[in-house]
C-alpha cells in the first residue's frame, strides 16, 4: 500500500466514532486514513474497504480474516486492532496509528543501512514474526513495505491482508500473492507455504535493507519468480564490502531455495542475529 497525502473520498466522514481526516495509506482495495476519534481526541488508523471490494465476498472474507489475526495477537512489534466491522456500505479497521515511515522509504530516502541497525531492524522482525507462528499464523507479505519504525525508532510489523491461520502440522498452499520481489520460492510457484516462507522473505528483506537493492530484480512477476526459483541474488559484498561474515551466513540461510535448508522457526534465526549483535538473553 503506498503512502499519500492526496484527499480521499471518505475525508470527512466519522466511522466508528473517528472522523477521517486524510489518506495516508493508499491501495488498489482498500485506504488507510488518520482519524481522530470524536469524544476521546485520540488518534487511530481506519482502514476501509474500497466501494467495489466491499461488493466482493472474497475480499471482504480476506478483510476480516486479516482483522480476526490482528485481534488475538498481543506483542510490541505488532500494529494492533482495535475494533473492526460494517458501518451502512462501509466495511471498516480501527488500528493502532504508528507515526513514522516504512523501512522502504527509509532506504530509499537515505540510502542502505549499515549492518548493525539493519540487523537489528531485522532482529525485531524477526521476534514478531515468531510471536506469529506460535499463534499458528503465517504472515505471507513480509517485505520492506509493510515494516513501520516509528519517530522513536519502534519497530512495527504491519501488511497482514494475505495472513493465514492454519494447524501447525500441515502446510498451506499459497493462492495469493503480495510483492514478487520478497515472496519465497514456494509462495511464488503455488505450492505449501509456512513459517520457513516468513523467513525467506525477512531474508529478502534483509539484504534490500543492507544493499539498497532488490535481491531478485526483474522486469516482470515472472522474471523475478524464475529468479526466486533458480537463482541466488547478486552477492553481497559487491554492493556492501566488508560485512561481518555471519551476516552474510545468516542471509544465505534465509535464502534456500529447499525450505528444509532454511531456518526451521523464528527463534533459531533471532538466536543467530542476537550473537551477530553480541546481545546476551533477554537483551
């Protein structure tokens, strides 16, 4: 979903208590406004669901699918839900509103991050993402878009539209889709994705945040997830040199292209980024 600071068409209009003052989030089915609730003054983020989506099934299932997920997790890393439902022709999400910007523009704006608060970013992905699996979720659009930080430098895990709750024994067949450009291997060609599928594209995530660049680029969908499937990405050292060599074994293993040969959960990846980190338990 891409920021903007463009009027929208609901500007104005109070739902769930909150009056919408501008878009500052903007995509194909769906737009994010700040709001301001009408008795208390506090601010939130209401998502609504665009006039045609509402008329959707499907979509609207995915809308509040992905508010359910929302609603029953608990952690810091994680935007929160406060309250979501159907006012007249409006389908609606009253979120938590995180001050800030995604890590993307941050990197399009300053260019790519030094190693240690690139791997620390990733580190605190990484913890949300974990927190995720243990509630039987595979969250299926991680990439540098949907990761907020806020003014204070607070990590905020956002982008659950493609979530999916499923029995931690069985697998998941991905029918859809987010950004080609971060998506795992098995997510892009159709097939059983899960938690392993979060940690290639945290591992894609990664790499844009240390190069600058997009590990698999690529003119169209299909030339990326060819990539995806055959390739690995340039090497990083040709665009960042002299990073620590964990960091680079840390990526490598995020990138399998066999999810056995990945990290096989979150927790054994936030182990190896905290040593990278030279962070102690509980740090």
């Amino acid at each position: 979903m891409n920021t903007t600071n463009t009027n929208a068409p609901l500007v104005g209009v109070v739902i769930d208590g909150c009056t919408l003052e501008r878009a500052i989030g903007e995509g194909e089915r769906s737009t994010v406004y700040l709001a301001t609730h009408t008795e208390s003054g506090e601010r939130f983020a209401v998502k609504v669901l665009s006039a045609s989506t509402a008329e959707d099934t499907d979509w609207v299932q995915r809308f509040f699918r992905e508010a359910k997920a929302l609603g029953q997790l608990d952690h810091p890393t994680i935007v929160s839900v406060k309250n979501v439902g159907q006012e007249g022709e409006h389908y609606f999400m009253r979120m938590e509103y995180v001050a800030g910007k995604t890590i993307h523009e941050l990197v399009l704006e300053g260019g790519k991050l030094n190693w240690e608060p690139a791997t620390t970013l990733v580190l605190d992905i990484a913890d949300a993402l974990g927190h995720c699996h243990e509630s039987q979720l595979i969250h299926r659009g991680v990439e540098p878009g949907h990761v907020m930080l806020t003014g204070d430098q607070e990590v905020k895990l956002t982008g659950f539209s493609l979530v999916k709750q499923v029995d931690p024994n069985v697998s998941i067949t991905s029918q859809e889709v987010g950004s080609p450009h971060f998506m795992s291997p098995e997510q892009a060609g159709g097939k059983p994705v899960d938690a392993r599928s979060d940690l290639y594209s945290l591992g894609c995530t990664f790499y844009y945040l240390l190069t600058g660049e997009l590990p698999f680029p690529g003119k169209t969908a299909q030339e990326v997830f060819l990539k995806h499937f055959f390739h690995a990405p340039v090497p990083l050292e040709r665009h960042t040199p002299d990073l620590p060599d964990g960091v680079h074994k840390v990526i490598r293993k995020c990138l399998r292209k066999k999810k056995a040969e990945r990290y096989q959960s979150a927790a054994s990846l936030t182990e190896d980024l905290r040593e990278l980190l030279g962070l102690e338990a509980g740090e």
